[in-house]
C-alpha cells in the first residue's frame, strides 16, 4: 500500500468533529436496508471513476422544527438526524446554485477518484455542499478516503466494472446478487 495515502488519511481531520462515514459498519448495523456495493465491485474501482461517501458529525442533532421521523435517503431507515443528499456528481448533472441553510446535518455527496492504492484513495469531491461551513469540504477539495467508507459507485461506471471482471469476480459478484435479492 502507498503509504504516503494512508499518512494523509491519518492526518485528515475536518471541523466540528466531522468524520467519514464507514459503509461497513452502517451496512452491518442495518444489512436490510443500508445497502453498500460488495467488496468484488470495490476492489474494481479505479482513478476517473465517481463514488459516494458520506461526512457526518455527532456534534449535531435534529432541529426543532425536522419532522420527528426522518428517513434515511440511501435506505429509508429511520434516523437521528437529516442526511442531504446529491444523486450525481456535479460533473454530470449540474444543479443551478442553491441557498439551503446550514444546519449540522450529515451530508452525501460524490468523489471523483484520482489515484489509488490498495483500500486507500485519494479524490475530488464533485458536489457544491451544503455544510461546507461547518465541516470545512468543498467542491474541488482533495480527499483520502479508504474503500470502507465508499457507500456506492455511480451508475455510469457499472458496465465497466463487470467487464474488467475474471471468471472468479464473476462467480463472486453472482453470488452477491443471489444473497442480497
């Protein structure tokens, strides 16, 4: 592994106690419905490819004036707190500039990768945040980030990854799609 990524993941910290959002484990808490893509398609990814990861911190809670049972976007359980989501990366869908109030929530929002090695990443994020001022991550920001905090890989990338694929990718991908459907 370059170890020269992980020393920057290390070191990355962002304000108000944000913190990366770990796929795995939200995806073990709730396996039903917190869907996160299997570890063959992970291990595919590659530079030029767009991701979504997710930035949160605990310092923050539901708002007064929320609805008292929020649901989760990417999968529809309930939640302590909003999660503001882009469905696409800016570089693909751009959105005219929006004025949404900052308000501690937690935030999804896409990467678009740049270099790799081994589980660790390094990339620009391709969405204009909202909660930039609090958590300190802006459109056109470097990243690192590791393959457990990846929640998806976009759509337009799905052709390509099977593709790359050997028999045994193949095999393993298949049985991933038996046991999650």
């Amino acid at each position: 592994m370059n170890n020269r990524l992980q020393q920057q993941f290390d070191s990355q910290q962002f304000t108000n106690a944000y913190q990366l959002v770990n796929g795995v484990v939200l995806h073990a808490e709730s396996p039903k419905t917190f869907q996160i893509p299997p570890a063959v398609i992970k291990r595919h990814v590659r530079p030029g490819q767009f991701v979504e990861l997710r930035i949160d911190s605990p310092r923050f809670s539901v708002h007064e004036d929320t609805p008292e049972k929020c649901s989760c976007p990417s999968c529809n359980g309930q939640m302590t707190k909003p999660i503001l989501r882009h469905n696409h990366p800016a570089t693909l869908v751009p959105l005219p500039k929006q004025s949404v109030p900052s308000r501690g929530w937690g935030e999804d929002f896409w990467v678009r990768i740049e270099e790799r090695s081994g589980k660790c990443f390094r990339g620009t994020v391709d969405n204009p945040l909202v909660e930039t001022r609090l958590h300190g991550v802006a459109k056109g920001d470097e990243i690192v980030f590791q393959e457990d905090h990846v929640l998806a890989v976009h759509d337009i990338h799905r052709q390509e990854l099977v593709l790359e694929m050997d028999v045994a990718d193949l095999k393993e991908l298949a049985q991933w799609v038996s046991i999650s459907t």
